[in-house]
C-alpha cells in the first residue's frame, strides 16, 4: 500500500468513527429528554397495545384528574403530595416541592412532569393545571375519556352575559 492510498484510508476511518460518536452522542442526549406520557392506570398495568411499564428512574408525564381528598401539604415547607386518578381506576400519588399553580385544586385536571420514584409515585419537578373552566389538555380529555371541544356561544349567551 503506497503513501496516498494509507493517506486516504486514515482520512475515511477517521470520518466514519467520528460520524458515529457524533450520532451516539446525539442519540443519548435525545433519549435522556425524553418525556412520555402516560396516565396513571398505564403507570399501574402498563400500556394497553404493548404492556410496557414506565421503570423507576424513567422522566415521564402523568395527566389525570386530582384526586379529592388527597392532598397533603407540609404547613413547614412547600412540599405537597397529591393523588392523579384516570377513569380506568388508576392512581399515581404525586410529589411536589414548589408553588403550585393557582388554578390547582382538587378534582381538577392536571398534567405533571417528573421522575418516576417508586411504583405509582412521580417525584414531579413541574405541575400545570388547566386554565379554564371549558378547557382540558388533550392528552388528559383522551386519557379521561372526555370528548375534547371548545365551548361555543350563540348569539343569545353572548349578549346576556
């Protein structure tokens, strides 16, 4: 093998394993900001078409109803810890360590972003409420099972009121 040729060999052998290190490096920064949702009976049972459960360790999201009744606050600190239900019976108890939104309450929809701590305990580092009366986040209305649609007035709502 003369000079050139080794020249070129080291040149493509180069570019080849420096394409792959950037496409691993790529791959894994994807994946670690990877936040699924789900609610919480496929917390419990698993995804209903492949059975997967989210692991301990996993970022996730968890969209459901509040439950009533359960929610704990730490009269100390900021902490609270609250219980997510979905129509299919599952539950999720929710940890938080900030300032809620103020349209949080019981028995209202709610979407948290987290680390799954335990089996049914989300760690949640972000919690949105919905901000309306007549409105519900997508995911949360398909996981509850509601028809999601905006309210529409007629002409007689609009002017009484």
């Amino acid at each position: 093998m003369n000079a050139r040729r080794k020249k070129r060999l080291v040149l493509a052998s180069t570019l080849v394993v420096g394409v792959a290190v950037v496409a691993s490096l790529l791959l894994y920064a994807l994946n670690s900001n990877l936040n699924l949702f789900y609610t919480p009976s496929e917390i419990v049972n698993g995804k209903v078409d492949t059975g997967v459960k989210p692991k301990v360790g996993d970022r996730i999201r968890i969209g459901g109803m509040v439950t009533e009744g359960s929610l704990v606050r730490d009269p100390k600190s900021l902490h609270i810890s609250f219980a997510v239900h979905d129509a299919a019976g599952g539950q999720v108890t929710v940890t938080y360590d900030d300032l809620l939104p103020d349209l949080f309450r019981e028995g209202q929809g709610v979407v948290a972003q987290g680390v799954l701590v335990g089996p049914g305990q989300l760690e949640a580092t972000e919690v949105l409420a919905k901000h309306d009366e007549n409105y519900m986040p997508p995911e949360v209305a398909a996981a509850m099972g509601q028809d999601h649609q905006k309210m529409q007035y007629t002409e007689e709502q609009k002017a009484g009121g």
